[in-house]
C-alpha cells in the first residue's frame, strides 16, 4: 500500500517481466513514465518541443 488509498499488486511474473496491478481513487491519476513524460511535452505551454528529450 501506498497511503491508505492506493494499492500495487504484482499481478503475474514472466521471465524478467512483471504485470502490476494499481488501485486508486478515480481522482488520482495513474500513467506509465514514458505516458507521463509524452503528455508533459505535449501540453500547451511547456515550453518544450516533442522532439527534445
């Protein structure tokens, strides 16, 4: 648990690979990093272009 209101759950384990389960309140907002950082780049206003890293 994370707080008192998410959970992660190892969901299945394959070779080097693991599937997580995450439970959350509807108004917490869960993303992938590489999800994450695309939409930060994406936003108006940024200041940044989507091809710098």
């Amino acid at each position: 648990m994370i707080g008192e209101d998410i959970t992660i759950t190892v969901r299945e384990i394959q070779g080097s690979s693991a599937r997580i389960g995450i439970s959350a309140p509807s108004d917490i907002s869960i993303d992938r990093e590489d999800v994450f950082r695309r939409e930060q780049l994406e936003r108006p206003g940024s200041g940044e272009t989507a091809g710098r890293t």
